[in-house]
C-alpha cells in the first residue's frame, strides 16, 4: 500500500509522541493507589523497571514492525502476515472489545473531576450529557483528521503537566529548605506489592495504539521508532519525578488513594488555586486520553474492512483520510456503555490487552522466521533469539497479571471467566463471518 509523501495531513514526530503519550498515559492520575499499596520507595523502583521491562520491548517492537508495514491498521496487519487471518482477526477482536471497557471510562473521569469543580453541573442526567459531550468534541475534533488530534494532544499535555512541574519544583525546595525532615519510604500498612505492581503496567499499556494510523504519519519507517523511545522517556518522567516530589515533602503514602494529588499540592504549597489546576487537569485528560484513542481505535475496523472482514463501506473516508464510517460506529458502541457501571477492573484491562501484545510479539518472531528479507528501515539490534528472550519478559508479566486476576470478580463473576468468555467469543465470532462470506460467495 503506497504511503502518500508530504501530506498536509500527515502528523509529524512531536504531534505523534504527543499523541502516543496519551493513548498510553493520563500523566501522573492514576498513580496515586499504587503509591497508597506500595509506598514510595517500591513504586519508585516499579517505575524505574517496568519501563525497561515492558515499555521498551514493546517500543522496540513497534518501532521494527512499523518501520517494514507502515500500514492502516497497524497491529492488525502485522499479526495478520505473521501469524494468518485467523490470528490477525483475533487481534482486532480483542482491541476493540478492551475498547467497550475502556472508553466509557475517560468522559466519567471528565465528568468526576469536573463535579469536583463545579458539584451542581454534573447533578443526575447533566453527567450523562456531558459524557456524550466528550464524545461528540472528540468525535468532530478526530473529523479534523490525525494532524489536529496530534496538535491538540501537544496543547492539552503542556496544560496537564504543568500543575506537576510546580509540585516537583514544590518538592525540590522543601528537600532543600528541611534536609533533616521526616520522611518515610517504607510501604503502608496492609499494602500490596502485587495490586501496586498491575496498577503500575495499567499505567504503562498502549504503546501499540499509535501504529493503526502509520498512514497517517509523515515518514513512518522513521518516525515511529524516535516517537515510541521519545513518549517512553516523556511518561516515566512525568510518573517518576512527582512521585520524587511528593516523597521528599513528607506527605505519608498512607494518605495516598485517587485523587490524592489534589491534597498533595495543598499540603505542600498551600496553594488552593493549584489544587484547581490539578483538577482542571483531571478533567483535561478524560477528554485527551479519549480523543487520542478514538484516533487509534477507529481505524481497525477500516482496516478490516479493506481486508473484506467487515462491510466495506466501514473502510469510506474524508478528503483528509479519515475513515468517518467506522469513526462514528465506534462512538456509536462507546455512547451506548456510558451508562453501564463499569469497575475499573485493572485485571481485566491488563490480561486482554496483554493476549493481544502477546500475539504481536509472537508476529514479530514469526516475521523474522519467515520473512527475513523483509525490508526494516529499523531493525532490533539483534538475532531472532535474542527478540524472542526480550518479547518473553513482557509475555511473562502478563501472564503473572491473569493469575493476580484469579480473585477479582465483575458483579457476581469471577473477572477471568468474563476475560475467558470475551477470549472465546473471537473464534466464535470468526467462524460465523467465515460462514457469512461463504454463503455471498456462493449465492454470487
């Protein structure tokens, strides 16, 4: 598929690290329970490892597989060539059935933070409006096409990050000012290293997300491995350094649930109006975190399309290559669950997501086996063991996740038998688009 040259459409490095940033993390939200299970001293080193354990990998992977099918579709593709259509059609299920999950989840965080700074605005049904409003901004801001997501995502980043850049400074002059303060580093009371440790991959999952739109990103075979090990470095530090900041002021860890940043900024400065920022900032990344993810999400169905696995007209796009069909059909799936009470079941998010990472991981090797004349603007540098040893540290945290998960349960259903029923789902549902085809074919 030919990649189309000097697109004013096309995003370039900084929009597209800007936007990987966001499909992977919110900034430093949704840390704090880690810090509350672990203390500060152990997520610190959680923070410094699983980056190198399980970022970088999956980077290094990406920017290989990237830079030899720069298509539309992205992880689709590669696990379709290296492991069959049977496969790639697995990944695009899971992808996409995680999506349910997860994307009904940021316009309610657009929704609590917002409550917080004004409670009367998100009473009852208000709340519900203003979800389908984060839908419907980030629908028509995604309409505008990759390059206006990937410049939002720079504007929004630098207004969420910049409460945390007073914190840190915050933290480095109460280390100065009171040397010989009282801190404690050790793990609170009751606390779980195991819950930390998930809570910490929840907050490191999507590197993978930016590689459906390599049609839409301007020299791709170059671009894509610069932006992953660039967006890599961008979130361990915007996780590692607040949490530094925080440890150093004194503020026990003990006091340290969701939404505890807010108390850290007044407990430490004093300042009320940066705990406003702070939320203003929580309510900034439901809306970023969704509009970068749509960007990704909505071209796995096009991409199917193009390959006859789902109707074709699903594949139709704009003038600046936005496939608007499967686009308003995924907003359509996500607008309907914004009602359902969904738990944030980080088992559950981290053991889908991980069998599709899996699988991309094993089209890497198999793509080595098979096809090792491959053109690979980038290549890992190294042999097909050596990949095969590094894919097997990210495939072995996954699988700790699904025996972590064996307790978890969603209402009155143990978590892995929902995880086992959406795994076995895509088969089934493989099958009967197998049948469907069949039956076109034979009545044409």
């Amino acid at each position: 598929m030919k990649l189309r040259k000097n697109s004013t459409h096309q995003l370039t490095l900084l929009p597209l690290i800007a936007a990987t940033y966001f499909m992977v993390s919110g900034g430093p939200y949704g840390l704090e329970d880690a810090i509350g299970q672990a203390g500060y001293l152990r997520t610190l080193l959680l923070l410094a490892v699983l980056p190198l354990a399980w970022s970088l990998p999956t980077a290094l992977m990406i920017g290989e597989l990237a830079s030899a099918m720069p298509d539309e579709g992205g992880f689709y593709v590669w696990v379709r060539r290296g492991l069959g259509p049977f496969w790639g059609f697995q990944e695009a299920w899971l992808s996409l059935a995680a999506s349910i999950f997860d994307m009904a989840l940021y316009p309610k965080l657009f929704v609590d933070y917002l409550g917080q700074l004004a409670p009367d605005w998100t009473v009852g049904s208000r709340g519900v409006a203003w979800s389908l409003a984060v839908v419907l901004i980030c629908v028509a801001w995604n309409l505008r096409g990759a390059r206006a997501v990937g410049r939002g995502s720079i504007a929004m980043g630098a207004l969420l990050l910049t409460p945390f850049l007073l914190i840190v400074a915050a933290g480095i002059w109460h280390a100065i000012a009171h040397p010989l303060g009282v801190r404690n580093f050790s793990a609170p009371t009751g606390g779980s290293l195991s819950l930390a440790l998930l809570i910490v991959m929840w907050n490191l999952m999507g590197w993978d997300n930016a590689s459906t739109i390599a049609q839409e990103v301007r020299e791709p075979q170059k671009n894509y491995i610069r932006a992953m090990l660039g967006a890599v470095l961008l979130v361990s530090a915007s996780y590692i350094l607040p949490v530094c900041a925080v440890a150093l002021s004194g503020m026990s860890a003990e006091k340290f649930v969701t939404g505890a940043w807010v108390a850290a900024a007044d407990e430490m400065t004093g300042w009320h109006w940066l705990a406003w920022l702070l939320l203003a900032g929580g309510a900034i990344t439901g809306i970023a975190m969704f509009n970068a993810l749509t960007l990704s999400y909505a071209h796995i169905p096009a991409a199917m399309a193009k390959d006859g696995m789902l109707p074709r007209v699903l594949a139709k796009k704009t003038p600046n290559d936005v496939p608007w069909v499967s686009l308003l059909c995924c907003a359509l799936a996500w607008s309907a669950c914004l009602g359902f009470s969904f738990d944030r079941l980080i088992e559950l998010d981290v053991t889908i997501y991980g069998i599709s990472l899996v699988l991309e991981f094993a089209a890497l090797v198999a793509l080595r086996l098979r096809e090792p004349a491959m053109p690979r603007p980038f290549r890992i540098p190294c042999g097909t063991a050596a990949v095969a040893l590094i894919s097997a540290v990210p495939t072995a945290l996954i699988f700790y996740a699904i025996v972590a998960a064996r307790h978890d349960r969603i209402g009155n259903l143990p978590a892995l038998w929902v995880g086992g029923g959406i795994l076995l789902a895509g088969p089934i549902l493989w099958l009967a688009m197998k049948s469907v085809r069949a039956g076109q074919t034979s009545a044409s």
